[in-house]
C-alpha cells in the first residue's frame, strides 16, 4: 500500500511507551482503514524519551 505524506501529517499513528508514557510516533504508519483490517503481529518500538524498547500489539496503538 502506498501511503501520501498528506495522509501521514493528519493521521499519525502512535504508541505510549510502557516505562515513561512518552507517547510517540510509532516506527509503522498507516492509515486508519487499513488499520482497521490490519493483522498486526507484536512489534518492538524504541521509546525516543527514555530508551526502552518493549512490544507492542494492535490494541496499543492509536492515532493523532
């Protein structure tokens, strides 16, 4: 799927670090209906704030 850059700066997809609670981009961007059907295995994301790098499941994503 090809995403626009237009797409990305109204819908950001981001995560909540689970150490800090930094919220922040996360390292997959979609849109919101794809998202919707999406079968998202756990990812590892990289909290820019504090470091740490935890897993992740669909349920803890969401947009901006």
């Amino acid at each position: 799927m090809i995403m626009l850059v237009e797409d990305l700066s109204t819908t950001t997809m981001m995560v909540k670090c689970r150490d800090c609670g930094h919220e922040h981009p996360s390292i997959i961007q979609m849109d919101t209906t794809y998202f919707k059907t999406a079968l998202l295995q756990e990812k590892r994301e990289h909290c820019p704030k504090c470091g740490s790098v935890s897993t992740y499941e669909k349920s803890d994503y969401f947009f901006l």
